[in-house]
C-alpha cells in the first residue's frame, strides 16, 4: 500500500520525464526571479530553446538583450552591452541553468536529485501543480545516504533520508512544480541557507518546434572578448 502510494505521488515525475524524453527539441518562455530574504530584487525573462543532445540557447529579452548556451560541451554568456562573452566547460559550471540541460538529454531526474518527494507543505504556484522537494546530488543529505550504502548499515542507522541536517550543513532547498497530468514543468525555486534565491518560471511549452542546429553554437562577433572562466555568480551560490 505504502509502495502504492508512493508510485502515484510521484506520478508526474515520470509524465515529466516522459514527455520531455519524447521530444527532440523543446521551447518555452521563462520568467527568472533572484530573491533575497524573499525579496525580489531582480527579474528577467526570455525564451528558452532545448535540443538534444544536451544543448540549449536561453535568450534574455528583459531588461536586457543577454543570451546563455551550453552548445554540448561548453557553456557561454554573453553580455552584448559589455562587448564580452564568458565560457567554461559545461560540466564546470555551477550556474543554476546548467542542470535543465537535462531537457535535453536522458530527462531523468535523478541525474541531478539523488532524491525526489512530494512536498505536500509547499503550496503551488497554480491549481493542478504537484510541487516536490529535490535533494540534490553531492548535497550533506545525499552523501550520507551513500556512505551508509556503502558502509553497510541498515535498519535505523541506514535510514539517514529522513534525517534533518544541522543548521550548519543545511544545503540548498530546492523545489520542482510539474503539471499533474500534463507533465510539464511548471516552476523551479531554488533557495540557500543565507536567504537568497533563484526562480524559474516556464509558459508556453512547445515539443518539437523547428529549431536550426546552427542556434545551439556560438560565435563571438568581432570585437567582443572572450574570458575563460566561471560563469558570473548568481544568487543561489555563496
């Protein structure tokens, strides 16, 4: 009964999943807030394209024109008002964007949670939205759980997912909204232990819209420097 249940909570998990792994490439508008203390203190929005394998091109529309590609095996942003453009290996980069390459790769989501749940105290943003919590991998949480498996242990000492870490090892809260029976994802919020944050909302999704190859590579026009290093911090990283 209790493995029942838990198969249909996680029901939009596999839609999501699903979908997204039937399509070769995606589209959608996004809407990008950064929080502070729950206070927003900055919003832009775009659209964002998705093309297997593993490539996709986010075009910032507001306030201003910038664009972030990952091309299969670097990661580029470019800031046309700063004449620069900044690039680092793909699996390099910390920023918060990066992990949704997996729309347009294997589409599992474990890939980047070691564990998924329902998050039944988080209300969603809209009626028909199942919001889950992710425990990312690499986090304190998960990495216990794989050196218990490792170790050995079991019954109560083996049971660590459902321990709540101290206040110094608390890693960033992160939470999936996904349409119950449509299968999209509707909303990611991302927050740290300091307080600030980062959201991604997403409208309007398109499967298999035409999209040229030639949009998921990077040319810097003439004049711009290119800096190799990593991307600009966002307000989910310390």
């Amino acid at each position: 009964m209790r493995a029942a249940q838990k198969s249909a909570d996680t029901e939009p998990i596999r839609r999501m999943e699903h979908r997204y792994r039937a399509a070769k490439t995606l589209q959608a508008s996004f809407l990008e807030r950064y929080t502070e203390n729950e206070r927003t203190v900055r919003v832009e929005s775009g659209v964002a394209y998705f093309r297997r394998p593993g490539k996709m091109r986010w075009e910032y529309a507001a306030p201003e024109n910038n664009l972030f590609l990952i091309d299969g095996k670097m990661a580029w942003f470019y800031v046309p008002a700063d004449h620069t453009v900044t690039r680092v290996p793909a699996k390099q980069s910390t920023d918060w964007r990066t992990p949704l390459a997996l729309l347009a790769g294997e589409t599992k989501v474990s890939r980047v949670c070691a564990r998924v749940e329902l998050a039944p105290d988080q209300p969603p943003e809209k009626a028909g939205v199942a919001v889950f919590s992710c425990t990312l991998r690499g986090s304190v949480d998960s990495k216990k759980t794989r050196s218990a498996k490792k170790n050995g242990t079991t019954g109560e000492g083996a049971n660590l997912t459902n321990a709540v870490p101290s206040q110094g090892e608390q890693e960033d809260t992160v939470l999936l909204e996904i349409g119950r029976e449509s299968g999209e994802l509707v909303r990611i919020v991302v927050r740290n232990k300091g307080g600030v944050g980062i959201e991604f909302q997403f409208a309007h999704w398109l499967d298999d819209p035409p999209i040229a190859e030639a949009l998921f590579h990077f040319e810097p026009p003439k004049g711009v420097a290119i800096v190799n290093a990593e991307l600009p911090e966002t307000p989910n990283q310390e």
